[in-house]
C-alpha cells in the first residue's frame, strides 16, 4: 500500500480513515486499540509472533515477527501511516527502527524511560513528581547498602521486564542478601524501594495530543490480588480533591515526560493522603478498560484519535462503573466453561473476552464491566457476575449460586 503523505503531526490534515494505524504487539490491549480504530474506518496492521493473537484476529493484516525484530517494525512501519505500541517491553531499538519510516507514538524516549523502573524513577524525581524512595542496585553490597539507608520494609523489584507484580519480593526483615541474590539471576538491574503502606491505589489515564492538549479519564480505585489487577473501581472512593490531585499529577507526567498518546498512572494512597506515584505505562491501561462501557470516548478510541491527528472525544463518564478482569482460572476451575449467560443475567453488566486460546491460571483472558447508579450496586454487578461465570459462592451476595 502506497504511503499517504498527509502528516497530522506537522499541523497538516488528519490522516483519513481508511489509512492503516500499525500496532506493535497483539495482545488483548492492541486488540482493542484495532477494535476502536477500525469503528472510525481505519485500517489496522498487527505486530506479533502468534498468527491469531488477539489483536491478530481483527487486524486487516498481521505482520509474523518477534516484539524485538527489527526487520519485522520495519516491515510493519512500511504498511503503516501512524504507529503504536500496546506495552512497553518492546525492544526500543526496533520501535526507533520502525520510526525513521513512520511517526510512531508515544515516542521511543517516553518507551525508554518507562520500560526500565530506574530511569522511570529517576525522571520523576528530575521533575518533583512524588515517588516512594528508591535505590538503583547492580550488586550485592549496593543492596545491603540501600537496606540502611532507606527505611523498611521495602520492595525489590527488577528494573526492566516486570509486570502485573511478577520479578518483585517484598522484604520485611534486612536479609543478608537473600532478595538480591534470587532476583538477581532475572535481571542484573534492580531497584529498592520503600514499601508505601498505602491506604488505597489509584490509577488515571491521561491522553495527550500533539499540540500538548490534554484529557484525563476519571481515577479508578484499584484492587490488585498476588500484584495483578483485579478490580477497578470508577469513580474512585476519595474525596474529590484526591481525585483532582490524581489527575493533576498524570497531566504533570504526561508534560514532564512529554507523551503523545496515553499515560497511564499508577498511584498510591497513604494514610495521610499523600499522593506517591508507583508506575507509568505508555499506553492503555487494564485499569482503564471501564472506559469502554463507561465514557463517551474509550482509552482505545482516544488513543486512534490521537494517533491520527482528529480531536479528542469527551471523557465523560455516564454513569458508576467496576470492572473485574477474568483470569484462566475462570476456565480452569469450571472445566473450560464459565456460564456466561448467568453472568450476562446481571443487569448491567457487559462480557469482553480477549479471544485467547488457552486459559492458563493467572493469563488475563477477558473482563467484566458492570455500570449502576452507584458504585456499591456496581461492585455488587460485577463481582456477582464474575462469581455466576466461576459457578462458585459469590462472596459479595452470599448466595449458594451452583
Ligand atoms: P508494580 O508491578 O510495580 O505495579 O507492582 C504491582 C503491585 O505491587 C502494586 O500495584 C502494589 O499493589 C504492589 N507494590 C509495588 N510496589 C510497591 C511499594 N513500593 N509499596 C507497596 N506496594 C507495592
């Protein structure tokens, strides 16, 4: 397919539908991202080994390659007008491969900084943005050192390659190495940081178009079960000037670090209402997948839009929501058959599946969304509709469901 020559990033016209967004990666996050664009008549192109990965099997072409083939970005920049990355452990040099060919967004120096906890770290604090402490460690007696210098208990983590809590201990007693030397072998960089006993976590998506515009979806309040997302609450249960501090502070990452596209923030909330910032992501966010049944614009449609130079959509949210994702364990526990229609019984709910062949313990495989006048009656929804679908005691109704 011939290049179009129109550029939305140089102020000159929106790229038309039927122009091809390329997308890095085709897990459930670039299948939805292709789900919103290809509703506004845009073409998608998908890059990711798995021939039916999610994004795959509703993108209009799939390029076969590695996250880290550099030939393979390049081939997807030559297909494509604009670009994406739905999650940042893409080898950057293959996304700054895949740039000298296409405009690709959120730049390859927001990928750099976010993919590694230390640089992400290190630029927070570069711009006054509030972050439990930390410490860089290469080595063993850099460990035990920052275990006296900051105060315990605290959590190592690996620098790079982690996600949804996995390459992290949490360390309540200095233990002579002990964390080091087991996460070590992972990944020779690592950071210590204080752990925040945090009163909740919050999360707030914020979008950022060319011209520095930018738009903040509601805070969700996040529940995490063993470090993966579990529960996402929306809008969060804080006083509203926690939630506009929330959204202040993603519009200040956003700028600081000088995002096109999406920032996810990932926050916590202290006993004293302290605001500490625990994790960026340059794209859309499972915690931000309420937006979809919620708001007038979803992460992912706002994500295209910005990607191809239109405006941004409203933000507004219609009305309460909780989303609950769905591990394999749903399948797994009910014989590969959760009773969807049980679930789908609950008014208000809506069912999203990732189109995910096989249902491992712990693979995200779906979400529910539940929408009500009120959170609680939401929280009710969605965890009653989970439960129908597990075929097990829900725990929120207390009623026998089997
Ligand atoms: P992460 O992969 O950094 O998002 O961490 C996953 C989850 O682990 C977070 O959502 C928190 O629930 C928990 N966690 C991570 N870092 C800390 C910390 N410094 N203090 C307390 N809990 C943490």
């Amino acid at each position: 397919m011939a290049k179009l020559k129109c550029d939305p990033f140089s102020g000159g016209e929106p790229l038309p539908p039927g122009s091809t967004i390329g997308i890095i990666g085709g897990g459930q996050l670039g299948r939805m991202i292709a789900i919103a664009a290809r509703q506004m008549g845009y073409r998608v192109a998908v890059l990711d080994p798995d021939p039916d990965s999610p994004g795959a099997q509703v993108a209009d072409r799939v390029v076969e390659a590695s996250y880290n083939d550099r030939d393979g970005a390049r081939d997807l920049a030559r297909i494509s007008d604009v670009m994406t990355y739905e999650f940042e452990n893409v080898d950057a040099d293959a996304v700054e491969a895949a740039m000298e060919i296409t405009p690709l967004f959120p730049s390859g120096s927001v990928l750099r900084t976010t993919q590694n906890r230390v640089l992400e770290k290190a630029a927070l604090k570069r711009h006054g943005l509030p972050a439990a402490d930390y410490r860089a460690i290469e080595s063993e007696a850099q460990y035990l050192a920052a275990l006296s210098e900051i105060g315990g208990p605290w959590v190592l983590k690996t620098a790079t390659s982690g996600y949804d809590g996995k390459g992290q201990r949490v360390i309540r007693e200095p233990d002579g190495g002990k964390a080091y030397r087991e996460l070590k072998d992972h990944s020779p960089a690592l950071i210590l940081e204080r752990f925040v006993p945090f009163r909740l976590e919050l999360s707030v998506v914020c979008a950022r178009d060319r011209s520095g515009k930018m738009l903040t979806f509601p805070a969700s309040e996040n529940i995490h079960t063993d470090g993966v997302l579990d529960t996402s609450i929306v809008p969060a249960r804080v006083e509203p000037r926690v939630a506009e501090r929330a959204a202040d502070l993603a519009r200040s990452v956003a700028e600081a670090i000088d995002v096109t596209g999406l920032i996810a923030v990932e926050m916590f909330l202290t006993g004293d209402d302290e605001l500490l910032i625990n994790e960026l992501a340059p794209r859309p966010h499972n915690s931000g997948h309420y937006t979809i049944d919620a708001c007038r614009t979803s992460q992912f449609e706002q994500l295209a839009r910005v990607l191809c130079g239109l405006p941004m959509g409203s933000v507004e949210m219609a009305r309460p929501a909780v989303m609950v994702n769905l591990l394999g364990d749903v399948w797994t526990e009910t014989g590969g058959k959760p009773d969807w229609a049980a679930a789908l019984a609950v008014p208000g709910t809506s069912l999203h599946l990732y189109g995910k062949g096989e249902a491992r313990p712990g693979r995200k495989m779906g979400h529910i969304t539940a929408l009500a006048d009120t959170v609680e009656i939401a929280l009710d929804g969605a965890t009653l509709a989970r439960d129908l679908a597990w075929r097990r005691r829900s725990a929120r109704a207390g009623t026998p469901v089997l």
